[in-house]
C-alpha cells in the first residue's frame, strides 16, 4: 500500500469516528435538554447562566471542565442573579440605583436588564473593567445609611436579605 | 414560548435573508452559484446590509425599526434588478459529476445535517439569553441601541461601562436589536433564533461551496462535519459572536478561491463583501481581513504568469472590503479602547512578553484536542492536509490563507495584558470558531482530492 493510500485510509477512519463521536456527543447533552424541558422558563435562564450547570457554557472551557469533573456543585451566583433580573420589575427609567454588593456578575446583569436605569456603585463615575475595578470603585463611597444614599442622589438600592436579592426603594419597603 | 415573539423574530431574520439575496444578486453577476451557497451567503450578507443600514440610520437619530427593512430593500433592488437583466451563463468553474440520484451516504449525512440543525434550534430556544458575554457586551449595545440614536447612546462612552468593550463592532448587537424591534420587546428566547440560522447558513454555503467542485457525498461530508462540531453547535446555542465571524471567514474565503480559479469578478466582489462583513463582526475580522488580502497578493502563492492579475484582484479586493469596513472603522477612532486590566493588546507588550509564545504553543494542544469540544477535528484537518495539499496549488492557497491569521491571534495573544493561562481558558477555543467553518471547507476539497488520485 503506497503512503498516498495509507494516508487516505486513515482519513476516511478518522472522518468515521468524527461523524460518530459527533453523535456520541449530542447524546451528552440530551439530558441537559430533557432537564430544561421539565422546567418553566425563569429556571431554564438561571440554569443556562450557570457554567457549571450547563455543558453548552462549559464549551471550550478546558481547565473549568476539569475542576468541575466529579465534583457535586451548589448553584452558581450567576445562577440566582438571573432568576433575580429576569423576574422582577425592572426600577423606573432614570432611577439611579445603588448596588451594595460589588459583583460584577450582579453588576453586568443589573446594567442589562435594567437599562435606562442608572447602576453604580458611587455618586462619582469610575471606569470599571472587571470584579476588581468595581470593587475598587465600590470602596470609595461607604454609606451608613438611606440618608447618606438619598445625599448621592440614588433612588434605589439592591441588596441582600438573607440569600435572596432585594431592590428597595431608598428610604422605603422593597418592590 | 412567546409564539408571536418567535414567529416576529422569524420574520426578521427572514428579511435579513432577503436583503442578503438582493444584495447577492447585486454582486454576484451573470455567473451561475449553487441555490445552497446562495441562501447560505445571503444570510450573511443581510446581516452586513443590515448592519450598515442601521448603522447610518442610528448616525441620523433613527433607532432600529422594522419599516427601514423598505428602504433598505429600495435601495439594493435597482442593482439586483441590473444584474438580473443580464444573460446567465454557467459557472466557470470545471462542472462536478451530475449525479441525479441520492445515495444512501448522501441521505444519512443530509439526515444528520437535519438533526444537529434542530438540536442547536431546540436547545437555543430552550435557554433564554443568559451567557454573561453576550449579555454584558452585545446584549447591552444592542438594548442600548434599541433605547436611544447612537451619536448619543451614553452605553458606548460612559467609563462605568467600559467593560462592554466600546470598540466592539455593531453587527451582532444591530442583528439583535432588529430581532428586538420586530418583537416589540426584549424577548429573550426569540432572539436565540439568531444562532441556529448562522449555522444554517454555515452549512448551506459549506454545502455550495464544496458541490461546486466535488461530489455531493463529499459537500454533506462537510455540512456535517460543521454542525455536528460541539463547539459550534454550542455558540449556535450561546449566541456568541464568534460564530458569524466563522461565516464571513468562511464566504471571504470560499469566494476568493472561486475567483482566483475561475477569474470571475462576481466571486471576487462577493468576497470583498464578505470581507467587510469581517470587519463589522468583531476585532479579530480585522486580521482574517489583512491576512486573506496578503494572501491573495502573496507571491510565492501565485503562478508567476498570474501575477500581476492576482494583484490587481487583491487590491481591488482590499478596496472593496476596506471601504464597506470604513464606517465602523472611521467611527471606532472616537471609541475608547483602552480596556485596562481587563485586557487589550498592545504591540510594545507582545515584544516585551515574547517569551509567552512558548507558553502559547505548548497550551495549545489541550485546546486543539479537547474531545468534548472538537472531537477529532483539528487531527483530522492536519491529516487531510498532509494527505492531499501538497501538489494542488488551489488547496496550497487556502491552507496558508486559512492559517495565515493564526500568526496575528498569537501575536495578539502574546502582547495581551491578562494572565496567559486564563486568556487562553477564555478564548482560545472560541478563536478557533472563526477558522473552523474555513477548515472544514479545506478538509472537504482535501477529501476529494485524494479521492480523485485514487
């Protein structure tokens, strides 16, 4: 057998097992299909905004397959932010909302969900990039009470009570 | 499911299909194309009409609308009207074998096409829009886009928001927000319809591209082996913009080897279209733009007797594609790019940081054969290569014009500011994505060359 042909044996093995590793593959993420069917909506978004819950977020993800590999997860935080954004009233166009919990995911979400409301983590505007420039923003405005948010010039702020997020009037009851 | 949310969405990304096959028809010239590169190459092209369409409307203070889809088609018409006037002739490409009927091989790989299309379909509108990226970055341009005219939209300068990368071109988010505009609201499930249809598309011009010069078992092979690729089907699902950059590859490309084998100007503009589109997807398109006009030009991948026309055809192509990406590109010099720590390349850094390219190219195997994302692909693309692009000069030219931008991504990933081992878990398989349509095209026409010295 020339190298020529040996070369294209070899070829048509390995577009063989692609074709079939491509079904193998399918298979893996049928479960996960059948998951979401069985759920309504708002648990569908918080689960496909879970990395470790959802194999299409994992994709090309190498090292996080590889730690999660065999581990039991509690639910990620992106996870219950979704929940949070996607089903609760959004705040009046133009409020200015404070978010006391400087994460970005909260943040991103907030920005996304809630736009063309205001989210910021200060009065001043400061550029954030990432978890550490917000957290450095978050850090150099400390409010001690309602009094001191009203003051900024917020409306509202999102916090947490227990587990759960919360958005509230400033100076009010939550929504 | 929101019905009339998905059936609004349907019918925008019907209209982008239809302004693309207007402006494919405008393009392409008298020469026939396959009913399946077609349709697929109309996807993308609408989305680039629609991209510029809105793009200036928005400059004007007109927020994206349903009704622009008529001036839009107002304007594209007369020159389809033009083309369609002229006397069709055939291909210039030598014809593949007819085969009037389909083979048991053929209707399985068709079959399997059918069903990794409705499984990216089932399981995007099974997961309403939740991948942090695309909510932070072309979600939030897009609602922005949608809320108000973008000389004023505040989403694209305000320091708080620098984390949306303001210099992230609008196609994507401009394809969303027309999703959104047809919708009426921010209906987050329809507008996961948008990925399945880059894949459709994907595999419809995969399809044509093949058929045009190899049998049809061959152009199926390639379909299939597009949108059963996990990686792909997953980015259908996540709607991130990775994916329609691998289409423009994909049709710059695939259309530039048609115009190189068969001097066909229609090839040649379609590609300078396609090339555009690169520009207006996402940054990386800049260098997959560069690097196929290098290689159009290059000489040592041209006949010498070909020469001079070769590069007439890449600075005629440079100019086409170059003057559809002016828009954006005039209007990201008043954009903040500077990303911080969050990342950015800078040239002075990738000199600085040279050493890292030991460290990139001794990571990039984990990526390259990680199973439950490529299975065997990238294997299997080598071997092809081996096997058959050593004599053919054509699938020489596509090899180096398909791996040429690798050189960019590494250099871009060696002067980036992020740590190298997260960069890379971050981005790399997604950098992948925008070659891997492109390679499948190469494994398609390698298959059949050895086929046919066999």
């Amino acid at each position: 057998m020339s190298v020529h042909r040996l070369g294209a044996a070899l070829l048509v093995c390995g577009l063989v097992l692609q074709a079939g590793g491509a079904f193998i593959a399918a298979s893996g993420t049928l479960g996960h299909l059948q998951r979401l069917l069985a759920l309504p909506e708002l648990e569908r978004g918080a689960l496909a905004a879970s990395e470790p819950d959802d194999p299409w977020a994992r994709a090309g993800q190498v090292r996080l397959r590889a730690e999660l590999a065999g581990r039991s997860l509690a639910p990620a935080a992106s996870a219950a932010a979704w929940r949070f954004f996607a089903g609760s009233p959004p705040p009046p166009p133009g409020a200015r909302v404070y978010l006391a919990i400087p994460l970005s995911v909260l943040y991103y979400d907030a920005q996304f969900f809630w736009l063309p409301a205001e989210i910021a983590v200060a009065p001043a505007p400061s550029r954030i990039v990432d978890d550490a420039s917000l957290k450095r923003a978050a850090a150099a405005f400390r409010p001690r009470s309602d009094a001191d948010l009203a003051a900024a010039g917020f409306d509202y702020v999102l916090t947490a009570r227990g587990a759960r997020l919360e958005l509230r009037r400033v100076g009010g009851e939550p929504r | 499911v929101n019905t009339a949310g998905l059936l609004a969405a349907a019918a925008a990304l019907l209209t982008v299909e239809a302004l693309g096959a207007l402006a494919f028809a405008g393009l392409a010239g008298p020469r026939r194309f396959p009913l399946a590169l077609r349709l697929g190459a109309s996807f993308a092209l609408g989305l680039l009409v629609l991209a510029l369409g809105l793009f200036f409307a928005a400059l004007a203070g007109i927020r994206p609308q349903s009704w622009l889809a008529l001036p839009l088609a107002a304007l594209l018409a007369p020159f389809a009207a033009l083309r369609a006037r002229a006397t069709p002739v055939p291909s210039a490409l030598p014809a593949a074998p007819p085969e009037p009927r389909w083979s048991a091989l053929d209707l399985a790989l068709a079959a399997g096409i059918a069903l990794f299309l409705a499984w990216a379909l089932a399981g995007a509108l099974l997961e309403p829009l939740a991948e942090w990226d695309v909510l932070a970055i072309w979600g939030l341009k897009a609602r922005a886009l949608l809320a108000e005219p973008l000389r004023i939209a505040p989403q694209l300068h305000a320091p708080e928001l620098a984390y949306s990368h303001f210099d992230y071109p609008l196609l994507w988010p401009l394809a969303m927000s027309w999703i959104w505009a047809w919708c009426g609201e921010i209906d987050l499930t329809a507008v996961k319809l948008l990925g399945p249809a880059v894949l459709a598309a994907i595999a419809a011009a995969l399809y044509g591209l093949v058929r045009e010069r190899a049998s049809r078992t061959v152009a199926l092979l390639a379909s299939f082996v597009a949108c059963s690729l996990p990686m792909l089907v997953a980015q259908s699902v996540r709607l991130l913009a990775d994916l329609p950059l691998g289409l423009f590859f994909l049709l710059t490309l695939g259309f530039l080897a048609r115009a190189r084998a068969s001097d066909d100007p229609g090839a040649l503009r379609l590609a300078a279209a396609a090339g555009g589109g690169l520009a207006w997807c996402k940054n990386e398109g800049l260098a997959l733009l560069f690097a196929a006009a290098l290689c159009l030009a290059l000489p040592g991948l041209t006949p010498p007797r070909a020469a001079r026309p070769r590069w007439l055809a890449a600075r005629r192509f440079a100019a086409a594609a170059g003057l559809l990406a002016a828009p954006w590109l005039l209007f990201r010099l008043g954009l903040d790019s500077d990303y911080g720590s969050g990342g950015g390349f800078s040239l002075r850094l990738a000199v600085a940081q040279a050493s890292r390219l030991v460290d990139l190219v001794s990571a990039a195997p984990r990526y390259l054969l990680a199973y439950d994302d490529w299975l065997f692909f990238w294997p299997v693309v080598a071997l092809a290569l081996l096997v058959a692009g050593r004599r053919d000069s054509g699938l020489r030219w596509l090899a180096a014009a398909v791996q040429a931008p690798l050189a960019l991504y590494a250099i871009a990933l060696v002067g980036n500011r992020w740590q190298l081992g997260d960069l890379l878990e971050n981005v790399f398989s997604r950098l992948l994505v925008h070659f891997a349509p492109a390679e499948c095209l190469l494994l398609a026409l390698a298959v059949a060359r050895s086929q046919a010295k066999n």
